[in-house]
C-alpha cells in the first residue's frame, strides 16, 4: 500500500473511528444517567432517614 | 607481579580510555542526564519521572558498566516491564484509580473535546510519512499527540522499540510543557468576547450506579469496537472500578499510591536505560522532538477550533477555552483552561468543565490509540 493512502487511511478510519467511538459512549453515558438517575439514590436516603 | 598489577590498573582505567577514545555520545548524554535531573529537581518538571529518566540514562551513559547488556540491572527493568509493556498497563491501572469521571458524567458531551484533542496525532502520522519513517515507526510516533506517557511507551514498544527513548521522553516533556505550550494558541484562535464566556455551574446529577457502571460500559464498547486496544482502556477502567466500587479501598489505594509509585520508578530507570549515546543520538530523535511539538500544538488548534464551533452550535454557552483541555495531560490543560479564563475574567470559574473535557481527553487519547492499532489490524500490518 502507497505510504499516502495509508496515511490517509489511517486519519479518516483513525480519527472517525475515535469520534464515533467516543459519541456512542456519550450516548450510553446519558442513558446510564436516564435509567439510574440520582434522584432515586436520593429518594431512598431520605425514606430510610425518615 | 608488577604486569598483574598493571593489567589490573589498565582495568580500571578502561572506562576513561573509552570515554575519551570514542565516548563522544555518552559525554552529551550525561550532560542531557544532568539537565534532566536539573529540571525534576530544581525546576520540578515532572519530577517523579525526569528523575529516575535522568538517573537511568546517567547510568547507561557511564562507559563499559553493562548495566543495558544481558543481565543488567537496567535490561533486566526493560525486559520485565517495558519490553512485554506491563509497566504502562500497570500505570494505567493506577491512573484509572485516580480519576474521578464524575465532571465528564455530568455533561457527557464533553466526551466529544476528547475527539478532537486527538487531531494531532494523525497529522502528526502525515507528517512521519512524508519525513520518509516507516508506517509503524510513524504510527509511534504520532502517538505522542495522545499527550498521554502510558499509552506512548504501549504502543512504540511494541511497534518501534528501537525509537522508545526518544518517543517516550518527547511524550512526557511535552505533557510537562502544555502549560507554556497551549496558552498562546488558545489566545491566537480566540477573540476576547469569547475567553469571557460563563459556562453554567455543573449540577451535581451522577448517580453512583452511574459511576458504578461506566468503566464497564467503557470497557465493554471499546473492547468491541477496538479491540486491539483493550489492554490500554481495561487497565484503566478496572482501576477506575476499583475507586468506584468502593469495596476494595486497599486495592485501589494500593494501585495508586504503591504500584503506581513503584512502577514509574522502574518504568522511569528502564527508559533512561535505552538513551544510550551511540542509539540515542541521531537525526531521527531530533525529528521526532519536533513532530512530538507539532502534534501537541495540533491536538490545541483542533480542540479550541472544535470548542468554537459548539460555542457558535449552542449560541455562545460554551468557552471555547474548554476545547484546549481536550488532551490527555491531565490536570494540566484543565488548569491552564481555568487560569486563561480567570485571566479575563476573575470571576469565570471554568475548571470543572475543564476537568470533564480533559477526562474526555484522557479516554479520548486511548480510544485513538485503540482505533489505529485495531486499524492496523484490519490493514493486515501488525
């Protein structure tokens, strides 16, 4: 393979595989933030507080 | 009798002879050991690692010691933990028992800062390429713009060892340098109305579980989308579920205290231990500082230019300020973020949001390296 289209391989698969990668855990860390919210943590301190 | 005598003292006097005869090398390496050891110590640049590189690469740089021969003292710290790449990987295990995602979690996008931070490594790859390296050897390289030690000495060692030296300590003096590094970018490619930008104060709105269930959610996506980076991201995500699990307190405080200290001081004696004069001292080292420099000044244009198009995206709620701490040298760019802001506005407190951009960089720096070794894969070269 030709060291540019390596190159240039690398830098588009590269650097859209890392931005896809990393947009894909952005979306399950706002799921994980949906299903487990704090506000039911919260909720049950203050039940076994009361 | 007396030619024992002068057969011994000629023993001695080996070491000197040599020095003198063909040493040339050795005496410019002890005099880059001392400046090494001037920084960690007087300047404290990174002292737990400029100062057992320096004291290493003081030792190998002593003529006819053998200390890098078989059986050395320093070979024997190579092959234990760099050569099979245990000692980044153990590293990164205490990294991820420092780190708290907690700022990243609050405002997840920030993960996207940890994208662009990453631009410069594959400029960087361009830049190797047409300096005529080798793919894998450029591939190494490049990998400096992680801004990240660790990830660094993972991958050349594996794929370039013979440039481990001067890769690594590229790596970490520049991570040591991003405070004079990023600055004048940041202010070149910002206008004043936007480094005076407040962001809105971080709700706290993690749940535990949340944090709880990250690293493994982490590990389980990278490991099948880049699977040939799996060892970088498992090693810090388990010990960020050590710190996050909360039931192994000993452990998590033994990966980043002890091991972590144990570890970067073998780590440190053994990179020392390959900047031999004679191996070290070549037109490549002095390309690779020079790529190491354009790639971490990269990784700062992307991430302040990616930091204003969401500024203009979200009608001005970001700094684009943020986007400089899009890189791995963590807390390092985070608190150069937050002292730019302070220094046009007192009163802007950008350091959390920093801090998630710049945990963003930290995951970002070892999902680039994952992608392009599992790139390397599929291409059929490594």
């Amino acid at each position: 393979m030709d060291k540019w289209d390596f190159g240039f391989t690398m830098m588009i698969v590269g650097m859209g595989g890392t931005f896809v990668t990393l947009y894909v855990m952005t979306l399950i860390m706002e799921l994980l933030k949906k299903v487990f919210p704090l506000a039911e943590k919260a909720a049950n301190s203050d039940k076994s507080t009361s | 009798m007396i030619e024992s005598i002068l057969l011994g003292l000629s023993g001695m006097g080996a070491g000197v002879t040599y020095l003198f005869s063909q040493g040339g090398p050795n005496v410019i390496m002890l005099a880059i050991a001392a400046i090494l050891l001037y920084l960690g110590v007087k300047k404290e640049v990174e002292p737990l690692l400029l100062v057992p590189i320096g004291f290493g690469c003081l030792l190998v740089n002593i003529p006819l010691s053998d200390l890098m021969e078989q059986g050395g003292l320093l070979k024997l710290l190579y092959d234990m933990g760099i050569a099979n790449e245990l000692f980044p990987l153990l590293i990164f295990v205490g990294i991820g028992a420092m780190i708290d995602f907690g700022p990243l979690l609050e405002n997840p996008k920030l993960l996207l800062f940890g994208a662009a931070g990453q631009f410069g490594i594959f400029l960087t790859l361009l830049l190797a390429l047409a300096l005529g390296f080798p793919a894998l050897e450029a591939v190494s390289i490049a990998v400096i713009g992680a801004c990240d030690g660790p990830t660094a000495i993972y991958v050349a060692s594996q794929y370039a060892p013979q440039l481990l030296a001067p890769i690594s300590v590229a790596a970490y003096s520049y991570m040591a340098l991003v405070p004079i590094i990023q600055p004048p970018i940041m202010r070149a490619l910002t206008t004043p109305a936007e480094r005076v930008i407040k962001m809105a104060a971080i709700k706290r709105s993690v749940s535990p579980t949340t944090k709880l269930l990250f690293p493994i959610v982490v590990t389980l996506v990278t490991g099948l989308l880049a699977p040939k980076g799996l060892p970088l991201m498992g090693t810090i995500m388990f010990g960020n579920f050590m710190r996050e699990c909360g039931v192994v307190a000993r452990l998590s405080k033994s990966a980043e205290n002890e091991i972590a200290n144990i570890v970067t001081l073998f780590l440190g004696l053994a990179i020392g231990g390959t900047m031999e004069g004679h191996a070290f001292l070549k037109p490549a080292t002095l390309a690779i500082f020079g790529m190491g420099f354009v790639a971490i000044c990269m990784d700062t244009v992307a991430g302040v230019l990616f930091g204003k198009l969401v500024c203009k995206l979200t009608g001005g709620k970001v700094n684009p300020l943020i986007g400089a701490a899009g890189i791995s040298a963590f807390p390092m760019a985070a608190r150069v973020v937050q002292v730019q802001g302070q220094l046009y506005d007192k009163k802007n407190h950008l350091l959390m949001h920093a801090a998630g951009a710049n945990t963003g960089g930290q995951v970002g720096s070892v999902v680039a390296a994952a992608v392009m070794l599992s790139v390397l894969k599929g291409m059929g070269l490594i």
